[in-house]
C-alpha cells in the first residue's frame, strides 16, 4: 500500500505542477476581463434568479433553476468543505486558503462561461432527456474536429467520478465514523465494510431514480445541512471572536509566509507548496474548471443561457468563499489547525474543542450528509460521461460499477483515495479549460446581448409577465 501511495503522490504533483495553474488561472483571469468582471455585476442578478422569479414551466428541462444549483451544489458542497479545507491547511498552512479564496474568485467567472455554454449547446431528446456539458460544447461549438477532445474529457469524467465522486467521500465517512466511535484497530476493516455497504445501498436507491430525483433530494437537503454547518460554525466563531482578527492576518501572512503543519513552524513550506494545495483544494471543493456542474445546470428549465450561467456563478461563492472559509476559521481561531492532526478529523476536533460532543457529531453527521449527497451528484456526471462514450447501454453497468467502488471507498487507504482523486480531476480539468478560451468568443457574446436587453428593460420575471398578461383587455 506505501509503494501504490507513493506511485499515486508522484503522478498527483506532476499533474499539479505549473501547467495546471497556469492553464486554472489564465483561463480565469482571461473570463474575468473578457466578460467584464462578470462575477462581480451579475452577482445580484444571479440571486433574483436563483430564488426563482424567471422560472417558466414552459421552458425546455429536467430542473428548475434552483434544482440545478443545489444539484450541482450537492456535488460540491461536501467533503472538501469539511476534509478538504483541513488537508489544505495541514499541508500547505493557513496560507493555502488565501490561494482557495483566490481559485474561487476566478473560479466563478469559469463556472459562469462552463454553465452558459452547456445551455447554448445541448441537446434535448424527444422524451425530454437532456444532453449537455463540457463534451457537448465541444462537438457543437468547437467543430468535429475537436471531438476527440470531447471525448477524452467524458472518458476522464467517468474514471474521475470513482475518485472525487464516491471513494473519497464513502472513505471519509469511514474515518470519520471510526475516530468519533473509537472503533479499535482489530475491528476497523470489518466496521469500514459494513459503513461502506450502507452507503453503497442508500445511493444505489437515489440513483435508479436518475437526476429528477437527485435534484429533489438535493434542493432538501444542501439547503438543510448548509444551513446547520455554517449557523454551527459562526457559534464556534463568535466563541473566538478574540481571535478573529488574528486568523485572517495568519491567513494573509503565510499566504506568501508559509509553514505547514508537516514543515513545523520552521517553515517546511514554500509559496509553491502553499499555492498549490490552495489550488487543488480548492478546485477539488468549488470544482470551478472541472466542468462537471455544466452537465447538472444544462438540465435546468431556461432558454436564456446567460441566466443559468448568472445561477451557476453562486456556487463557488457558496461553496468556498463562504463555506470553505468558515472551516478555516473554526480550525485557526480554536487553535487546532498545528495539533497534527489532518482532514476531517481535523475539523472535528476543533468544533468539538468549542463545543464538546456537539460540535463533534455535528461534524459528523455534515460528513456523512455531504458525502452521500456529492456520491449521488457525481454518479449523474459519471453516468453522463460513460454515455457519451460508450452510449445509452452502458449506463447500467456502469452504475452498478459506481456502487460497488462507492462501497471500496469506504475501505482503502485515506492518502491513495486523495491522490487519486486528485490526479482524474486535474485531468478532466484540462480539456474543459482549453475548450472555455477556446469559446470564450461565445461566451462574450451572448454575456452582451442579454446584458443589453436587460438594460432596456427586455427580461421580466415571469411571474410578473403572467400577472401583466392577465391584466391585459380581452
């Protein structure tokens, strides 16, 4: 097992070297000007949607507006709000969250130009079946010369979703489950079992049932264990509010400071390690790039794409600068974030220092309900790439796969699961982020036009349009 950990650390660095910053966050800085700061004057606008003004039963789609972003958020709103965030500060020290922050403001111009596109180009089958994301955009907007490319990110969704979609998160339950217990060591590979068969039958009930009824599951339960995980988190806060200030100048130091927990206050972290842990945690939490919320937002009831970019914006500002920040102040502000300890443990172990028992299961009860709702989301994108590849027939069988590896999950070793997960999402990144530069064009184009219209007045809500065309005389 130390021989396949390390194979696996090797090939995450090198996949995580300087090309994939450089390619992360040129394509954002490149939506950012190109757009217009995009994430900054759309913001509002993306809210009203959100709650649902503009949406028309009428429209083409699977989900409301709503649906699709706490499907999607379900996707992201998980492990590497609680895990993640705890393995970014270990690693790379309270620096690594400055990068987060950083990956997640360019991140929602990448989300916004991902989700746009995967409504200007999909396909709706006749029984209402829609095909959409990163492989369609681009068939469709790039040319069929380009397919390979398409191709290549669909296979690279598939495997992934065995990674970051159900072997992290059933693996982090396991550990969380088994510290909170204090399961001795002889009896752990027989309790990692049985924890991985529960969550494996439980997502194996919601996924017969396909993205209507993920995206109902979803819009209950993100909401409910956001809500908790974050009113939880500022009571741990408000306990610390001495410390408060203080976190945010350790934060802003050792962003270009650093040390980590590994290197010890002597510094055995440099600016590249930090950045880069940064980096991928924060891709691995947000999954601006990756292009897999596209696949979930590109079922939403719209025919304005602008719109659904303007909602799939939200979900890196939900999900990192609000969420992800709150984990690290509970971390930094109890004085946990040096005891040695890493991943969700971590975080346990710092609410449960503000708020005994409470805060530890409180913890774990938000690891298991982010874990199984992001197992559930990312079968969906899994599900979707293996169809583009192998078409409908293979859909079956490749869920039952996505089961069954759910239920490894629960079983391998913490630092192989990372690693893993890790790699298959820096290489699913790659195709999605040449293809947004590629079609950023497209993106500006259709940005403009519906910011026009809007400014003259063109968009109604539609409740209001129903309410105005009622008022009319026959």
């Amino acid at each position: 097992m130390d021989q396949l950990n390390n194979i696996l650390s090797v090939i995450s660095n090198f996949v995580w070297g300087w090309p994939m910053a450089l390619i992360l966050l040129g394509a954002g800085l490149i939506l950012t000007l190109r757009t217009i700061f995009i994430q900054v004057r759309g913001f509002r606008h993306g809210v009203g949607i959100a709650t649902g003004k503009y949406d028309d039963p009428a429209h083409e789609g699977q989900l409301t507006h709503f649906q699709a972003l706490s499907a999607a958020l379900s996707a992201t709103i998980g492990i590497g709000n609680i895990a993640g965030v705890a393995i970014a500060i270990y690693w790379g020290g309270p620096g690594a969250i400055f990068w987060m922050w950083v990956t997640a403001a360019f991140g929602m111009a990448i989300k916004y130009a991902e989700c746009t596109l995967a409504i200007q180009f999909r396909k709706v089958e006749k029984d209402g079946n829609v095909l959409g994301g990163p492989m369609y955009y681009i068939e469709m907007g790039m040319g069929k010369y380009f397919k390979p490319l398409a191709w290549m990110f669909a296979f690279c969704t598939a495997v992934a979703a065995f990674g970051a979609g159900n072997m992290v998160q059933s693996n982090t339950i396991a550990h969380s489950l088994l510290d909170a217990l204090s399961i001795q060591p002889e009896n752990e590979g027989a309790v990692r079992w049985i924890i991985g068969l529960v969550i494996a039958g439980l997502a194996g009930s919601v996924l017969i049932g396909g993205i209507r009824r993920i995206g109902h599951v979803a819009s209950y339960l993100v909401p409910f264990m956001s809500v908790v995980y974050v009113t939880s988190a500022l009571i741990v806060i408000s306990i610390n509010y001495d410390q408060i200030v203080p976190a945010f100048q350790l934060i802003f130091y050792h962003a270009f400071n650093p040390t980590s927990v590994v290197g010890g206050a002597a510094g055995g972290a440099t600016v590249w390690m930090t950045f880069t842990w940064g980096l991928r945690r924060g891709l691995f939490s947000n999954e601006a790039g990756q292009g897999s919320a596209a696949m979930a937002h590109s079922t939403a009831k719209v025919e304005e794409p602008v719109r659904e970019g303007l909602v799939a914006m939200l979900g890196p500002f939900i999900d990192t600068i609000v969420i992800c920040t709150m984990t690290a102040l509970v971390i930094i502000t109890t004085g946990q974030w040096a005891n040695g300890e890493t991943g969700a443990v971590l975080t346990m172990s710092s609410f449960n220092h503000a708020l005994p028992i409470y805060g530890l299961w409180m913890v774990v009860i938000g690891v298991v309900l982010f874990a199984f709702s992001t197992v559930i989301a990312w079968s969906y994108y899994g599900e979707k790439g293996i169809e583009y590849v192998g078409g409908k027939r293979a859909k079956l069988p490749y869920k039952w796969l996505y089961v069954i590896f759910t239920l490894l999950g629960a079983r391998f070793d913490l630092q192989a699961v990372w690693a893993y997960a890790d790699t298959a999402n820096g290489l699913m990144a790659v195709p999605n982020l040449v293809a947004l530069v590629a079609l950023s064009g497209a993106v500006v184009g259709v940005t403009k036009k519906y910011m026009d219209e809007k400014a003259r007045g063109l968009h109604i809500p539609y409740k209001e349009l129903m309410k105005q065309s009622s008022q009319k005389p026959l």
